[in-house]
C-alpha cells in the first residue's frame, strides 16, 4: 500500500501561507509566555512583560499591615514635624526579592552553641529630624521581615532642639506596637539634658551614654539577644541593616567562630571622600590608621589602606578583618557585654592611651577572646542628607560595574570573612 502524503493531515491554510502561519504560531506562544510570567517588581534585572498585574510577592497580612503602616507615617511625622518635609533619602525602602532570599536565614539564626533568636537595635541619638523618616521606614520594615518577636528596641534620646522626641514618643512608639513589638521590648528614653563638654571627660561621658543605652541588655539578663545592633545618627536602610547582620552571622557561621564586631563604613564627605570614623579604624595586618592623618581634623582620604591586604577587597566591597571599627552602625556580640565589657575611657594606670571609647570595646573584645571584627565595605553611611545622597548615587554606580544586581553581589564577589582558629 502506498503511504498518504503526509500533507493531507495538515490544514489547507498553512500549506497555502507558510508564512503567516509562522507568525501566528509565533504570537501563539508569545501571548502563552505573557499571560503566565510573572515579573518580580523589585528587580533591576531586564523582565518580559505580563498581561496580567504583577502579584509578586504574593500579599500577605504581614506585608498588608506594613505598607499601611508606612502609608500612614508621612502625615504622623507632619503632625510633629511641620517645617521638616517627610522625603527620606531611600524612598523605596523595600528589599528586593533577592534580598530577601538573601536575609532569609536571619529570621532563624544560628550561631554554635546557641539557640535563641533575638537582635537588639540600640541608639543614642539627638537631634536627628532630617534622618527620622529614613529611620521610621527602617525599623518598620526591619520588625516586618525578622518578625516582632525577633526584635528589641533601646533607644536613648537628648538633648534636641528639633521634633526629634516628639516623633520618637508619638511616631515612633505607636508604630512598633502595631506592627506587633510587644511593650517589654521598646526601652524609650527622651529628652536628656545638656551636657557641657567642657566640665567633663568626653570619651567617659560618651561612654557612659552608651552604656546607659544598653542598659536593658544588662540589666535585664538578656541572654535571649544573638547580636546588637547600635547604630549613630545615620541615613538608615533596612538592607543595610541587614548586610552587616548578614555577614556578621555567616561569618561566624562558616568559622565555628562567632564574630565579635561587625562593621560599615561612614563617611563625613563623599565628593572629594572624606572616611569619618578616623580615630576609631585600625587594620588587622599593621595595626594603623585606614589612613595617614597628615592634620589633627579631617582629610581627604583617597588613600584608605593603602599599605594593607584590606585595599582590594575594600575596592571590589567584598568584607575583610580589621582591628577595631564603628563606622556609625555595628552588629556586636552580646556575650562580652553580659560578661562585664563596657565602653570606657583609657587607663591611666595601665598607661593606656587617649582613644575613642569605640577603639577600647574592640581593644576589649579582643583580650575578651573575641577579636574577630570585620568591615563591610558594600554598606555606607553619611551623617549629613547631602552625603547620604552621594553615597547612594555612586554606590549604585559601583555596585553595577561589579556585576551587583537587586542589591546582591554576584557569586565571585559573595564572600564572608574567614575568622582563624585561635
């Protein structure tokens, strides 16, 4: 028997028009990949298009409640702060989906030898309405991604001659106890009184505060907290947060070790770059200063590490071992503190030298048996909303020539410090 062509089983109308009968295939499965992609709103990435309106990530009553919350603080923060207008310097405060996977594991972290799972958010602050709304954001998001069970809140407030109490008693406050921060857990204390400077010890006085600040690590016994997180009066992000909890843990993590201190970077100014925390920084292979200081203020500081193995790593943001750091926000180990670490002014007696009572803790950490601190280049911080600005516009820059994307670093890059035995 003679086989029928195979062409009798195939419609007139594609073997008259061949042509169009390829596109209309063609439009076919394109419509089929529209209708069923689902591009994530959050990324940078280059996405195909969907027919239908993103619901990525999908809504939940968590992230319902947060962006109520933060629709709602713009007016709160008016009602307090009438001549300072609500324009943060990140006003898309949200992670990115990839961040997110990223900072997962924070929501249960571990830590050899541990199994609680609680970070305090410790400050001392004055006068910070130009860094409020950038703040309020932070905290929000921060108790709705770790969980408002997960968190701890101390902050020491004062003297300020701006809204700052104002908004921290009737903003802020409210706000965590509606996205679910039980009471026990916001330790609120505003409008201290002035101190002259000029009739006391700086450094002891400053130490003094901090310590005041984490007084309810101390005196409430809170061996439940895996890391504190102190931060100055910076520009905050929620990412940024995260990052330096981020490596702080994995580093320990990978180690066996926990790490003691973990650093960012601040700055005073960016355009020409002016590192901040000059007194404090020291580096782990020499010991000295991330720069020469050629004058008693600040410099430009072009040449941070320029003689350690620190400069590559601080050029590609990847994290690297230092000797002590503050930089305006730190994650810390608890332990030290709960075994009787304090900031503190130098020793006379010991001859120790005048330094930053942020020097001494590292100092103490490491004769504690915790000198494993570490910076973490990727995140930066200003002091001032001009700064903040530049920071975010060349980071971005940055980050994009070296393959970051939706805020994460491409694998090659994606390394954590390795602390040594001993």
């Amino acid at each position: 028997m003679i086989p029928r062509p195979i062409t009798r089983h195939i419609p007139s109308i594609f073997l008259r028009h061949p042509i169009r009968s390829i596109l209309f295939f063609l439009t076919f499965i394109g419509l089929l990949i529209l209708s069923t992609n689902k591009p994530d709103p959050t990324s940078n990435k280059f996405q195909f298009p969907s027919l239908f309106p993103s619901r990525y990530p999908p809504p939940t009553s968590s992230s319902l409640l947060t962006n109520r919350v933060l629709s709602k603080l713009p007016l709160s923060f008016r009602q307090h702060c009438p001549r300072q207008a609500y324009d943060p310097v990140y006003p898309s405060p949200a992670l990115t989906s990839s961040q997110e996977r990223r900072y997962d594991h924070l929501r249960k972290p571990y830590i050899p030898g541990r199994t609680t799972s609680k970070y305090m958010f410790v400050t001392l602050t004055r006068e910070i309405q130009s860094q409020l709304p950038d703040l309020l954001n932070t905290l929000v998001l921060l108790t709705s991604f770790l969980g408002p069970d997960r968190v701890s809140f101390s902050i020491l407030e004062g003297p300020s001659d701006d809204c700052t109490p104002q908004v921290l008693e009737e903003v802020l406050l409210p706000t965590l106890l509606e996205v679910g921060v039980p009471r026990k857990e916001i330790h609120l204390k505003t409008r201290e009184g002035k101190i002259d400077f000029s009739n006391v010890n700086r450094i002891e006085t400053l130490a003094g505060l901090r310590n005041r600040a984490l007084g309810p690590l101390f005196d409430e016994r809170m061996e439940d907290v895996v890391a504190v997180v102190f931060f100055n009066d910076v520009f905050l992000r929620v990412g940024d947060v995260l990052e330096i909890l981020h490596q702080h843990v994995k580093a320990g993590e990978e180690s066996g070790l926990e790490s003691g201190i973990t650093a960012a970077m601040d700055y005073w100014q960016k355009r020409p770059e002016y590192y901040y925390d000059i007194w404090v920084g020291r580096t782990y292979d020499t010991g000295d200063l991330f720069y020469p200081i050629s004058k008693p203020w600040w410099s430009p500081s072009s040449d941070l590490f320029h003689n350690t193995t620190s400069k590559s790593a601080y050029q590609t943001l990847q994290p690297f071992p230092v000797f002590s750091s503050w930089n305006g926000l730190v994650a810390m180990s608890p332990i030290p503190l709960l075994q009787g670490v304090r900031f503190r002014r130098g020793d006379k007696e010991k001859e120790e030298c005048a330094a930053s009572e942020c020097t001494l803790i590292a100092c103490d950490y490491w004769k504690f048996g915790w000198g494993r601190v570490q910076v973490v280049p990727s995140v930066q911080l200003a002091y001032e909303k001009k700064v903040a600005l530049e920071i975010r516009e060349d980071l971005q820059k940055q980050q994009d020539s070296l393959g970051w994307t939706d805020g994460v670093p491409p694998r090659q890059l994606d390394t954590v410090v390795q602390w040594p035995n001993g």
